[in-house]
C-alpha cells in the first residue's frame, strides 16, 4: 500500500470509516463514533468538548498534568508464548500476566463504553513492505489530532479497508487497580504482542501513543532483518543521507532540521537492505526556550493551524511562552512533516553515508566531534551516553552520567545486542563513517564551562557531511582515545581540543577519568555478547 501523507478534508464523512468496524475490538455499545476526522473538524471537536485552548496563530495547546512525560516504570509487556523467548525481560521490559491482561482490558472495555469515540486508522512505515497499520481508537479528539500529526496516513481511497495490524485503546481517564490488575500504579502502558493490541490509561501524555508505536516496530522489524532507530534522519541535495542518534536534549531535532538539507524524519527509522525509511508522518519536538532565530523551521510550526501544543503557558493574548516551565520543562510540539518546507515526501533515502552519535557531556570533557572507527562505533552505540545536569530531576546537584543501550533503551523490547549487531553489519556493508558530536559543555563542567555553540555545532556537523573532515589532520583526545579533526571551518582550533579549553588541566585529567571509569563500568554488562575489539575500543580509564 502506497503511504503518501494525503489531507482528507475532501473525502466524505461516511467514506473513512473502515469496515472493519468496532464490534471487532469488542466495542459494541459505544456513543457516536468519529472515524478519520480531519484536523478542523477534530479542533473543533476538541474546543467544543474543553480539552484544551485555542493559542495565538492557531496551534491546539493541551495541558496533561499530573503526567507531563513518559511513565516508564508504568511500561509492561504481556509474557505470552508468541513473544516471550524474544523479549529483553528485566527493567524495560517488565512482564505482566495475560490474565492481568485481559481483566484490565475488560474494565478499559467497560469505561469506553457509551462515550464517544475518535478512531484514526495510520500507518507506521514509509517502506511499503515493512509498514504497519495501526488503529488508535481513543474519548479525546487532541488525541487522535496528535496521531494524525504523528503517523502516516494512507491513501483517501484506502480508508474504507483499512485493517489495523496493531490497535490502541486509549484510556486516559481510566486508572488501573493494581491489586486487580497487575500495574505497579493507576497508570498503565502495557503492550501485547500476541493480540496486538496496546493498552494505555491513567496518562494524558501523548508520547505515550507514539512511543508504544514505536516500541512495537522496534519489535517487529529486527525480525525481519531491518535495524529499527531512535534517530533523525535527512538527505543532502546529491542524495547523500545522514542518521543523527541522540537522546533528549543533544539535539536530534534540531541539527536533522537543516535548511540545506531534505528531512526524511526527526525520531523514528528503519535501515534495510535497501535504505533508510521514517516510521511517521510528523514530529514531536521539545518546546522548552524555542525560539525564530535559533529553530525557525520548528518555531514556524507554532504558529500554524493544526499544530499541537502540549503543556505550553499562554499568557493573556494567547501567546505561548516559551521560557516558562511552571507546569514542565517537557513542553512538547506536534506537527506534520509538511510543516517543514524541505521535509521528504516519501520520507526514503538511500543508505546513509554519515552516521552521528550526539550527546550532551556535562562534564565538558568530550571532544565537540570525534571520528569513530567502526568497533567505537559499537561501543558508543551500545553505551548511549549523555548527561543529566542540576536541576533536570530532583536530587541531581552535580552532572550525572547517563546511558541509554542504542540511544533509545527504553523503548527496546529486543536486546541491545541484537539491534547493535544489525548496525554493525549495516555499516560495514555500506561503509558509512560515524561521527561523535558533543553538544554538551566546553571550557569546564557544567556550572563552570559553558554550552557549546549551535553555530559551532552546526559548523562541524556540516563539515563532516559534506567529506571536508575526511583526510585531514587528527589528534587523539586522551583517555578516550577519540581522533579529533585539528581544523573545521568556522569553529575556532582551540575549541577542537577539549583538554585545550580548561584553564586547570589536572582538573580536566581527573574529570575525563572519572568518565571514563563511567563508560567503562556501565560496557561491563555487554563485555560477554561483543567481539574483544569492540570492547578494547572505548576509553581507557584510570
């Protein structure tokens, strides 16, 4: 099936809706079932029912207290014959039983049940053989506005067959009983491989949707031989595509979102054999200090209709602030790729020629670009490494390491090691070289040093995309054994050279350790699944 992003203003009402109706999901008794709206009919929807506000420009601002970001701890998976062998269990993947299950899906059945519904029938999946139908059906029209931005959406005329592969009952307001149901609290993600079916409740935050999207294509896709990511990805004008990974925070949205450059996608890819492809339709991008003359292309987005806002603060005209945190520091934007003007239609390239790791050191001892070799491509892969700073979490008074298998831990239901062998072939076989960026701090640790500089930022990633690092002069950062370009373009020398920019080098010395014991400490876990170059290959401690 073709998977164009195609508007549906234009198809009648009674023509979106699937004839795979609802009674399918055991949902007979529902009020009045919207099907497939479009944006203006589902903001209206939404304004109508009190869901949220209207802001300036356009935008749908939405406010999900208590729960402002992902509930983790909340996450399990149901351990079922089908899928159990497969599944990473521990932490990530906590299991929970099918009878634990189907008790809380028969209470979420009960809740749904009478109200009015919103059904929106997408796709995960840009590469035709590998995507997945998916159906959310849910009681919020921002809701289903926030799938529409966030996924795929199949040809007009597809509508009325579309079969979902994998379904999500979206429960919001219904809170789970823990000693009836299994959960750990009221607030429930739990993913069932076996009946393909996510239940989500307790939670108004929208990324819980996409995530578990994504957390069933990281499923199902190794399977078939295709490495699923938590990267961005774009295409330079020769064709020459790019994968920025990243946690939250390095930058992946930003840097991806290159006006030089086509946008193929800002957070979820598949790589095959025949390329790279995006699993959504739109991005979900953080909101916190955005602004026209650091992000223009995403600040652009806040001022159109359609767009979702998520816990942002207007003030008494409408307009969003975007430096207040009052409700969180995990503001949030949803919108359509088509609200960036270079984005891919198709959201396909070819097989990407750079690979960057991007990460945000607060404890500034990180080169701000090092080139990788292929086995530090593993174990910087496998490592996930950024930094939490003071005031992120409660209790966080100095930078603390953080390392996230794959850039994207927990939203693995494989193990790290089956997702890194799939990036070591994929690079090895089509030669990509593999960049790590530190966005992080320069000078000195966080508190001390400073931000390194977007421009400088930018400068080095689009030097190393373009091949002008490719043959120069390197050195060799210490304790991490890290080659560093000695000239990039617009980037001052002294800046290259991380040991370079701390007045006291002893403290440097003693930080860079401490970091590296860091590393070395949390590959122990890997040390027994990967060759003994990719274990030598990372930093050299103390």
């Amino acid at each position: 099936m073709a998977t164009t992003l195609t508007p549906e203003a234009t198809v009648p009402a009674q023509a979106r809706e699937s004839r795979y109706g609802l009674e399918n999901h055991g949902i007979r008794n529902p009020g009045t079932v919207f099907w497939n709206l479009n944006p203006v009919e589902l903001v209206e929807h939404a304004v109508r029912r009190g869901e949220g506000r209207l802001a300036d420009g356009g935008p749908f601002n939405a406010v999900t207290s208590p729960h402002t970001g992902r509930s983790p701890n909340d996450r399990f998976v149901v351990r079922e014959p089908g899928s159990e062998e497969n599944i990473w269990w521990g932490k990530v993947n906590q299991p929970i039983s099918p009878e634990h299950y189907d008790a809380l899906r028969a209470d979420v059945m009960e809740h749904l049940g009478g109200q009015d519904l919103f059904v929106r029938d997408m796709i995960a999946g840009a590469d035709p053989r590998y995507a997945l139908n998916v159906r959310v059906i849910t009681p919020n029209a921002w809701h289903n506005l926030f799938a529409f931005n966030m996924f795929r959406r199949p040809e007009e005329s597809a509508l009325a067959d579309m079969v979902p592969g994998f379904t999500i009952l979206h429960a919001p307001e219904y809170e789970a009983d823990p000693a009836r149901h299994g959960t750990r609290t009221s607030t429930f993600i739990l993913i069932n491989f076996g009946k393909k079916e996510v239940l989500i409740g307790g939670t108004r935050y929208a990324g819980e949707i996409k995530k578990s999207v994504f957390g069933v294509m990281n499923y199902v896709l190794p399977l078939q031989g295709v490495l699923s990511m938590h990267c961005s990805a774009n295409v330079g004008p020769e064709g020459d595509s790019a994968l920025f990974f990243g946690l939250s925070g390095t930058g992946k949205t930003t840097l991806s979102a290159d006006p030089e450059r086509g946008l193929i996608g800002d957070d979820e890819h598949g790589w095959s054999d025949e390329g790279i492809f995006n699993f959504e339709g739109g991005c979900y991008a953080k909101a916190v200090k955005l602004s026209p003359e650091g992000e223009p292309e995403i600040y652009a987005t806040t001022r159109m209709f359609g767009t979702v806002l998520e816990n942002c603060v207007l003030d008494d005209e409408r307009r969003v602030d975007f430096d207040d945190i009052s409700i969180t520091e995990n503001t949030r934007i949803s919108y359509p790729l088509p609200y960036i003007d270079n984005f891919v239609p198709d959201a396909r390239a070819g097989h990407p020629k750079t690979i960057v790791f991007l990460t945000a050191d607060a404890y500034g001892v990180l080169p701000p670009i090092s080139r990788l070799t292929p086995e530090q491509a593993m174990f910087y892969f496998l490592s996930g490494y950024t930094a939490k700073v003071a005031g992120t979490e409660r209790g966080v008074k100095e930078p603390q390491p953080t390392f996230s298998a794959c850039f994207g831990q927990v939203f693995l239901p494989l193990h790290p090691g089956v997702y890194a062998d799939l990036l070591g072939k994929r690079i090895e076989e089509h030669g990509s070289s593999v960049w790590l960026v530190n966005t992080g701090w320069t000078g000195g640790p966080y508190g001390t040093g400073s931000r390194m500089k977007l421009s400088y930022t930018r400068a080095m990633v689009r030097a190393a995309l373009a091949g002008e690092l490719d043959g120069g002069a390197m050195a060799t950062a210490p304790f991490f054994n890290l080659s560093i370009p000695t000239e990039i373009a617009g980037v001052p020398s002294e800046v290259l050279n991380p040991r370079d920019t701390w007045a006291d080098k002893d403290a440097y010395d003693a930080k860079a350790k401490e970091l590296a014991n860091a590393f070395c400490s949390n590959f122990e876990q890997f040390a027994d699944r990967v060759p003994e170059a990719v274990k030598n290959a990372g930093p050299t401690g103390a």
